[in-house]
C-alpha cells in the first residue's frame, strides 16, 4: 500500500495533488482498496427479471455476472472459470441454464455451482470436490430496483452505506408504486480520462453549467437556456447537498443557508414534450403522496447525484469503469417509470441520447474538459501545482426539509468531501476504520 495518501488530498483547504489523477502505483491501489470493497452498481433488477436470466457488467476491471438463478436468487459472480480463467460467457445479457467454458468445457450454473466437469471420472478419478471449484461470488444488495456488489464481506450493509442520501434516490426510484425498468439497452463508450473527474463532475458540479454547455442557451429550449444561465450564481434554485460518505447531489429546492424554501422548479412538470408534460402533471400527487412535497418537485431530468465511488445520474444512471489510469468506459442506462406510457420512455431515452449519450451536446462538452484535464495531470510543470476545489468552503448549512449539508449556492463541497471519502478508504487498511454514519431522515 501507498503510503502518504492523505498528504495528496487537502480536503480542509480544497486542494489536490494532480498525481491522484494519472499515477499507475495510485490506480492500482484504487483498484484494491475503492473498487475491490466499495459497493459498485452491477445492473437493475429488470435486467434479470426472469429465472436464469443475466446480464454482463464490470466491477472495476474486473468482468461480472449478475444472474438471477433458477430459484430467483440474485448472484453476481466474477467472469472466470475456476480451472484457466477463461470467461464463461461472451454475451452482454441472455437466459440461460448454465455456462460453460469454451476451452475445457467446465460448466457452471446460474447459481454459480460447478455441475459439469468433462473427464470427471476417467482423468480427474472422482477426486475434484466440485464444490470448492464454484464461481467467485460478490455480495449482493438491492436498493428498491437498483442491483449493488461488493467483494468485501466486511463492508457495511447497502442501506447504512448509502445513508441518507437514499432519501434523495427516491427521487428517481420510488415516484411510482410500480418502480423503475431500464428501458432499452446500454449505451457503452471510452474516453482518455481518469474516472474521478466524471465522478467529481457529476456529484453535483453547477459552476461549470454557463460556461461548458453555454452553446445549449441558442438551441431553442427555454429550460436549458434557464439552467445555463451566464451567472452561475444568479439561480435561486439549486442547492448542492454534501455527504461526508463522499456522496453528492445537486438539488432542486432553493434554500437560503439553514432556512431553504421550496420552489417549483420541476422541469418535468412543465416539460414542452406534452406527452411527458401530461404524465408527469397526472402523477405528481401519487409523487407527493409517496415523496412528500419536497421531493414530488425534484425530478432526476436536471439533478445530477452520484453515489461514491462511481455510479451518478442525469438524465440516466450511469457507472464510470475504470481502464487505468487515464482511460474511463463510461456505460449509460436509461431508467423510467415501468408504469409510464411507452411514448414517456421513449422520450426519456430520446432525451438522454441527445444530452448524454455517447455523442450527446451536453457529453460532448464535458468529455473534452475531462480528458484535458487529465491530460494537464501528466504535465510535469503543471503537476507542480495543485487543484483547487476550495469555492464556497464552510458555507453549508443543515436544512429542516432534507437531509445533508446544504450549499444555497454554486460550490465545491461535494468535490472536497468526494476526495475526502477516496483519501480516506485508500488509507484504510479495513472497514471498522472508515467512517460510517448513521440514517438519521425518516421525514417525506
């Protein structure tokens, strides 16, 4: 383990050590200690909403398969077959019975039990105990649709790991009774960046917004000409919310410090789509009645959240894997109502490739920041000089409407505490020494 990792993050001061973003000795501790026992978003539960169903996904650079099993069981198992390493399965999602191994044949089912080994009797002499050789399993949690893993059986249950901030997921998650489906498939894409500057981007970064997709205010619509507006501070209705867990989201209620008041702001409900305009006003009061007024306004079209290490929303949830140090595959999922109308989903999924899909106006702003700067993070003079994230420092405030420390204006407290939290679990040699908070919101 490296040591002296905390001394490349300043979180006090909002400063940090370019080398965080390209060096190879940190990014394969990253791989250890943040994506080898934090909890990594591995799929939704409608993506395996058959028994024997499964879909393909990565937790770090290491390849998974969430299936669910003949008896309905959630599994996620590492891509790998126990006797060369092969993998066991070439497709991104299907239904099958069982895998088996291109190279020797051995066959695994979903449950990730070793059922077939050819020459079991005449070369192995019945002496391979085959329930030793089964599929490495990660642990697996849901959070009302969403699939998260962790291989570290040591690691805090899923609900104390997100917090409170699973107050602020609900937004997403449980407006309707029904729940949420990932409508159509995965939008799948690499880009020559580190994985932290998506992460730290999407955690709730506004002052950015005017100038980065500035070009979205002479594209005709109103309400992205409103969210870029030219002074990032002149909009009353945006507030960050701060959680030391290094979570972070950019909320929709405006707030003065400690006295927020809400604000109707909900672009959905006011969307110039009118099918979508139309659902969203007939369903607002089943949103209240399940949400409370607070979160009923808040809709995840316009707030950015992001649950450390890497899965974030905006439009879409989305996971940035990591390909080294500067490489990122940036995979994005549209998420919807699974009760709303066809024609909502599909504008929500139109929505999401025209903003953030992979050649998306808004994605295409963003990903040429995030590849320059860590491009800029190679440079040996630039190196010299660190980052500075210290815009707004010791201005939050607690809020009686929502959990969180809260921002009533443009700032940088989510980038410190996110660093914060990565400094923090790289340091630690085991989770009893990292921080966990109690859930303290239980209000609507």
């Amino acid at each position: 383990m490296l040591s002296g990792i905390r001394n490349l993050v300043n979180s006090e001061n909002g400063l940090l050590d370019r080398s965080i973003f390209v060096d190879k000795d940190v990014y394969q501790q990253e791989l250890e200690q943040v994506f080898g026992r934090c909890w990594l978003f591995v799929g939704h539960e409608s993506q395996v909403k058959n028994n024997n169903d499964f879909t393909a996904n990565y937790m770090g650079e290491d390849p998974v398969l969430l299936t669910r099993d003949s008896k309905g069981k959630l599994h996620a198992f590492l891509n790998m077959c126990r006797h060369r390493g092969n993998r066991i399965c070439r497709a991104d999602f299907g239904n099958a019975p069982s895998f088996m191994c291109t190279y020797h044949g051995w066959t695994f089912a979903t449950d990730g039990k070793l059922v077939g080994v050819p020459g079991y009797k005449e070369a192995y002499f019945e002496e391979l105990d085959r329930t030793q050789w089964g599929l490495v399993e990660a642990r697996v949690e849901t959070y009302k649709g969403l699939v998260f893993a962790t291989w570290d059986a040591s690691a805090p249950k899923l609900i104390d790991y997100l917090g409170d901030y699973a107050w602020y997921m609900d937004v997403l998650l449980d407006r309707r009774a029904g729940g949420t489906e990932v409508a159509g498939g995965v939008h799948r894409w690499v880009m020559n960046m580190n994985w932290k500057f998506g992460a730290d981007n999407f955690a709730g970064d506004g002052y950015h917004v005017s100038i980065t997709h500035g070009s979205t205010r002479f594209m005709g619509d109103p309400s992205r000409a409103a969210r870029s507006a030219p002074l990032p501070n002149s909009d009353p209705n945006r507030v960050h919310v701060t959680f030391s867990y290094g979570h972070g989201w950019n909320s929709g209620f405006a707030a003065k410090k400690n006295d927020p008041t809400l604000a109707e702001i909900a672009p959905d409900l006011n969307s110039q789509n009118a099918v979508a305009r139309e659902y969203f006003q007939d369903t607002y009061h089943e949103a209240e009645q399940r949400l409370g007024p607070v979160r009923a306004k808040m809709t995840s079209s316009t707030l950015p959240g992001q649950v450390f290490p890497t899965f974030t929303w905006f439009n879409a949830a989305r996971v940035w894997h990591p390909r080294g140090p500067e490489k990122t595959e940036l995979w994005s999922y549209s998420i919807v109502d699974k009760d709303a109308p066809e024609a909502v989903k599909k504008h929500k999924r139109i929505q999401l490739v025209e903003s953030f899909g992979p050649a998306g106006n808004l994605e295409e702003d963003d990903g040429n920041n995030f590849v320059q700067c860590t491009t800029a993070s190679k440079s040996l003079i630039a190196r010299k000089y660190p980052i500075n994230q210290n815009m707004g420092n010791g201005h939050e405030g607690k809020s009686e409407l929502a959990p969180g420390l809260i921002s009533p204006h443009i700032g940088e407290a989510n980038q410190r505490a996110l660093y914060a939290r990565w400094a923090e679990i790289m340091s630690a040699s085991i989770w009893d020494q990292i921080k966990i908070e109690p859930r303290t919101w239980v209000k609507g």
